[in-house]
C-alpha cells in the first residue's frame, strides 16, 4: 500500500486505550487549560510577543521605552502592557510619574526563550 499524507493523518481503524483516555481526560479536566491558553493567546499577538522578549532583554522598561522599541505610541504600548499585566506575564510598578514594566517570573521567561529557540528552527 502506498503511504501517502492522507493516511498518515488518522488511524484506519477506530479503537482506543480506555485507561490511558480516561487519566489523561481526568488531567485535562482543570481551569490551568483555560489560563493557559490566555498566555498563549496574549503572546500569539506579534506586537506582545516583541514587547515580552524586549523585557527579557532588559530588567525592565518604562512605558516610553516600550513604545520607542515597537514603534507605537506611549497610548499602544500601554493597551498591550495592561493586557501583559493582566494576564500575569509582566508586572508593573510607578515611579513618580513613570511606569515601570517587567516580565512577571521566571515561568514567562522560560517560555518566551523557548518559543523563541523554537521560532527560530523553522
């Protein structure tokens, strides 16, 4: 039988493993799937994937220094850092009339380096 793309994408037959389907339906089960579909949704966005490898790079950056690296105005860069900040991927903190960003923790981090390595495979 000739081994074409068609039949690579699905099993000829229908049968399946109840015990490894019924573990791993009750670990898929949970609200960790929701969230963390939101990250990758917030960085599956080109402009917020750029702005959280620019805090990678730097400990933080202010509001102005955001906008200046993307391109945008100060207004732009606040919108996408509100929605970093929120879904818990950076961190904010004032200084007198500035606004300080940084990724939230290591997690990000880590996941931001390895999409990036990944990126750069293909």
């Amino acid at each position: 039988m000739k081994n074409t793309k068609k039949n690579q994408d699905h099993c000829d037959i229908f049968c399946y493993d109840e015990d490894k389907v019924n573990r791993v339906s009750n670990l898929i089960e949970s609200e960790t799937f929701t969230s963390t579909a939101d990250l990758f949704k917030a960085l599956s966005d080109e402009t917020r994937l750029k702005i959280a490898y620019a805090l990678l790079q730097e400990t933080e950056l202010c509001v102005c220094d955001v906008a200046n690296i993307i391109g945008t105005t100060t207004a732009t860069a606040s919108h996408h850092l509100r929605q970093l900040r929120y879904l818990r991927i950076a961190k904010s903190r004032k200084e007198g009339k500035l606004v300080f960003y940084s990724l939230d923790d290591e997690h990000i981090s880590q996941i931001i380096v390895t999409a990036m390595a990944h990126g750069q495979e293909s």
